[in-house]
C-alpha cells in the first residue's frame, strides 16, 4: 500500500505566542509547543481548507517579556474610577516555524497565498510561496513538534475544545530530532 503525498506550507515569522489552555490568569505564562485540536480548526477556518492534515512547529528559543495588563472591574475611588494594572511575564517563541501538511496541491497553494496568527492577531506568519509534496514518512522526519490528536493511555489533556461544545481535547505530544533552537537566530 502507497504512502499517502502531503503538500506542505511553511510558516514563519520573527515571533508567536501559543496560550496554553491553563494560562488563563498566570502571573507567568509560557508559550506552549504544540497547537490543539481547536487551534488546527481555527487554523483551516482561516485558511478556508477542507482539513489540515498534519503539523510540525520549531523555534529558536523562548524569550520572556513582559506585559502591562488591566483588570476588567473598576475601582472607584472619591474622584474618579481606575482599573488595577499588573505585570506579567509572556513567554514568546523567537523565530517559529510552522509547517501544514495538505490534502490537496490546490489547498496548499490557496494556503500559501495567506497569512496565518498563532493564537494573538499580532503574531503574523507569513507563508514561503514555496509548496512541496512529501510521503508520510518524509513529514514524519520533519523536525518539530507535533500533537498528534487521539485518545490514548499516554495522550495528555490539552484544553477544552471552542468549537465543540467545550469537549476535552487530549493528544500525544511527538518531538521529532532537536525543535528548539534548530534555527538561527537572526
């Protein structure tokens, strides 16, 4: 039996925050390594795609900075109405690299015409015009994480599902070769 062909598109940008789904109100919050089941269909949504098949996401490194934030509720003072503010500490992915594997030529080259954010409007990939077919196993030897999305004694939970009524998401994490700092830094 044939190996099903992948066409890929790659992504990258000088940096992206993935939220991890536990981050909600940390005072110090981590990009995550890998993109959900909600995130993919936020993903193929934008891309007006039929599925993403596949994934694979490598960095540079970690670089931490900080943001001002504004609570929602209003303290009310004798004179005028504040908002408490406080810093936190945003862990954002220098140099990532996404690559989406495709069904179809015609998705991957309608994809590779796009931009893509990660998870915050300001964190913009931009797409290599670049498309390429691969095997299986060829994306398989991709370095990279990848969730690959199943229920399974060893799949982790990874979040609630937007789109799907708040379902749990589980998945098992595969680390392919060395993801972090396998790209230079520019």
């Amino acid at each position: 039996m044939s190996e099903q062909l992948l066409h890929i598109v790659t992504y990258t940008g000088p940096f992206g925050f993935i939220k991890p789904w536990t981050a909600v109100r940390d005072e110090r919050t981590y990009s995550q390594q890998f993109l959900t089941p909600s995130i993919i269909e936020g993903l193929r949504i934008r891309l007006d795609v039929s599925a993403i098949l596949r994934h694979k996401l490598t960095y540079a490194k970690i670089d931490s900075q900080q943001e001002r934030t504004q609570s929602r509720a209003f303290a009310e003072t004798r004179k005028k109405a504040t908002r408490e503010q406080s810093i936190l500490v945003r862990g954002i992915m220098l140099y990532p690299k996404l690559t989406l594997a495709f069904a179809t030529e015609a998705e991957a080259k309608a994809s590779a015409e796009q931009h893509i954010c990660l998870c915050r409007n300001e964190d913009i990939l931009l797409p290599d015009s670049l498309v390429e077919t691969i095997s299986e196993s060829g994306f398989d030897a991709l370095i990279g994480f990848e969730l690959i999305f199943k229920e399974d004694p060893m799949a982790i939970l990874v979040g609630y599902d937007r789109y799907r009524n708040n379902e749990p998401m589980y998945g098992v994490l595969k680390i392919t070769g060395n993801p972090v700092g396998s790209e230079p830094i520019e």
